[in-house]
C-alpha cells in the first residue's frame, strides 16, 4: 500500500480506505478511487486477510460443522449457509465430522487455531460438553437441526415432533396399525422427538405401541438396510415403516428389492426429510419435508448479526414447520 500510495501521490491511509472498501464512507472521490485501483491492479495488490483479521482482530470468517456432507439435506444447509455468508462478506470454512464425535472436537478445535470469528453447528448429538466450553469461552455459536436441552445456545431445527406424528397418522389413516420406526442416532435431540411423535400418533389413533417394531443406530443408508431387514424378517412383521431420514429410507427400499417386499402392495413407506430424487423413485417416496434452506439462512442471520452487533440474539429457539409430502409409497396394509 505504500508503494501505491507513493505513485499516485496519496497517503497510506487514503489508499487503504480505498482498497478496503470504505472509499464513500470517507468521503474520497471518484477519480482517486479510479487511480488507487488501477496501480492496485497493475501491481497485482490483494489484502492480506490474515494480516488484516489479526490487525482488526476480525478474520470475516465463520465455521460450519456438519455432520455427513453426503447427506442431501446437510448439503442444502451447507449451501445456503456458504451463500449467506458470502453475500454478507463472509468466507466459509466447512467440516464435514463424519457423525463422529471424535473428529467433530478435532474440527472445532481447528477452526479456533485459522481465528474464525464465529461457528455454526449440526453437532453429532450424543455428547456437549465440548460444545458447552466452546460457547463458555466467548466465541458465538448457533446450533442447526441438532441442539442440546441444557446447553443455553441459540439454535434453528425443524418440528421434528409435529411432522413425525403427521407421518404415522399419515398411515394410520391408510389403514396401518402394525407400523415400524426406523430410528437414527437413538440419543440425539431430532430422533429423540421424532420417536415422541410416532408413539403419540399411536396413542391417540388407538393403536398399541410395541418397542420391538423399533430399530436403527444411524442416519444413514445402511442403518436403514440393516434395520429394515430385521424388522420384516421377524415375528411381528409390520405393513408399513416410518424412517427417520431419507437416507435411511433408501437402505429400506434396498432391503425391500432383496427381500422381494413390493412397495406400497407389501409394504408402506413414508420418510423423514425430502430427498432430492425422492419424486423418481419407484414407487416415488411419501417424505416429510424440512425447509433446508430457511434453516441455513436463519442460523447464518442469527450469527452473523450477533457478530456485527456483539448482542447474543434476542430470539434464540427457531422451530420451523414441516410439510408431509403425499405420494405413492404408502397403500392400504
């Protein structure tokens, strides 16, 4: 900056004010603003953000963990976070934890070392006494689908309670009454609910509850395999299953075409969260959608306005609607 501000006969603080953007705050004119960027360009000037985030102690830089970035409905939060931050002058560090909780520590611990000026999660969900410090310690965090009861960190997440029951009675109202749930990670706060509103849409349809029609560990596609296997290969085969991901919900169609199980004649299906190609399938899958991108978009709000403001948000629980999406994989038992 000073060999630019040299050549065009300026001073180093009018020169930076320029190339950091700050030109018509300061009142500088067109023209100089004009002659700064050219020799600028000729020199190939760009800011040294880490110079700058260390100077400022501002790096313009956040965290986001997520739990499986293969997962569709991670990867449109991720998106819509990315494109958030950056239309608010914000780069984005992602880390994909795997759903372990190991890597997960490892990452934020990670983030902390390039000085990311705040974090937004999707924790793994078992434990949050790492997460807890991280908040302790001063540095802004919002929690996305995933929050922990008694942790006091803002978080967004959808219904998952409302739309699990809306699912069940989904199929209770098709005839259904010897109904299965495909689970995820039992522990984490999502399935926690989710498991609520499938035995409260039993109870109060009439029908009686049966633990041994409940089966999973994961979120993921050869969870869904696995307990789909189990479960329809037992004494108390159900006539439909409720999964608790849409991923799950594609290891259980593969079991069904193993197993010779025809969907929906055989056996209904309706999953949680909306799945890219869910429309394609064959038969196309009933879902509950979750609004992906207004999760991103409100997290990434929430953060990034405790971070221009340095107020923690005053509204800091978002729980959004979800939305059953009817289609051909749920019939008559």
């Amino acid at each position: 900056m000073k060999d630019i501000a040299d050549e065009v006969g300026l001073s180093v603080s009018v020169v930076s004010r320029v190339l950091n953007g700050k030109a018509d705050e300061f009142r500088i004119r067109t023209e100089t603003q004009e002659s700064v960027r050219k020799v600028a360009h000729r020199r190939g000037f760009s800011v040294n953000q880490i110079a700058r985030g260390l100077r400022l102690n501002k790096s313009h830089t956040i965290g986001l963990l997520i739990p499986d970035i293969s997962n569709s409905f991670f990867a449109k939060i991720a998106r819509s976070v990315e494109n958030f931050a950056r239309r608010k002058g914000y780069s984005t560090i992602l880390c994909d934890t795997e759903n372990d909780e190991d890597i997960e520590k490892e990452s934020i611990s990670l983030l902390r070392d390039r000085q990311i000026d705040g974090l937004l999660i999707a924790p793994v969900g078992r434990e949050s006494k790492h997460i807890g410090a991280v908040f302790d310690s001063g540095l802004p965090v919002v929690l996305l689908d995933r929050f922990f009861d008694h942790l006091d960190i803002p978080y967004v997440t959808s219904d998952n309670y409302r739309g699990a029951y809306e699912g069940v009675c989904h199929l209770i109202q098709n005839g259904h009454s010897k109904i299965g749930y495909v689970q995820g990670i039992p522990d984490s706060k999502p399935n926690l609910e989710r498991l609520r509103g499938y035995k409260d849409a039993l109870r109060d349809n009439g029908v009686s509850f049966s633990s041994a029609l409940i089966c999973g560990q994961a979120f993921d596609e050869r969870d869904g395999y696995s307990s789909a296997k189990k479960l329809l290969d037992g004494k108390k085969t159900p006539t439909a299953l409720f999964a608790s991901s849409s991923v799950g919900a594609l290891g259980v169609m593969q079991a069904c075409h193993e197993m010779e199980i025809k969907i929906p004649a055989e056996l209904s299906l309706v999953a949680f969260d909306e799945y890219p190609y869910a429309p394609l399938l064959s038969p196309p899958l009933t879902t509950i959608s979750q609004p992906t991108d207004e999760i991103g978009e409100m997290a990434s709000t929430m953060l990034l306005d405790w971070l221009e403001s340095g107020r923690r948000p005053e509204t800091a629980e978002k729980t959004l609607e979800t939305r059953l999406v009817s289609r051909q994989s749920v019939g008559s038992p």
